[in-house]
C-alpha cells in the first residue's frame, strides 16, 4: 500500500514539474563597455548561403 502511495506521489511530482516549464534567463548584473554593439560581417542570402556583407 505505501508502494502505490509512494508511486503515485512520484508520478504527480514529475507532471508538476513538467508542466511547470523551463526556467527564465536571469538578466546580467554587469555589461562589458567593449561588448555593447555587435556587428556580423556575414549574411545568409535567399538561397541559404553565406556570403560577406
């Protein structure tokens, strides 16, 4: 009897924690001055192919 009780309480903690998602990004604290802009010197063109910008 405590088996089945012990089963069931497994099977109800892993839907909630199924259902509950995926946790959120934490934002950062800090911003490196250096990083602020980033800019890409390649492009994927209509065809799905990379070619410089």
């Amino acid at each position: 009897m405590s088996l089945a009780i012990l089963e069931i309480t497994a099977l109800l903690g892993f839907l909630i924690l199924a259902a509950k998602g995926p946790s959120t990004k934490k934002k950062l604290k800090y911003r490196r001055p250096d990083k602020a802009k980033i800019s890409a010197q390649y492009v994927v063109n209509k065809d799905g192919e990379i070619e410089e910008y």
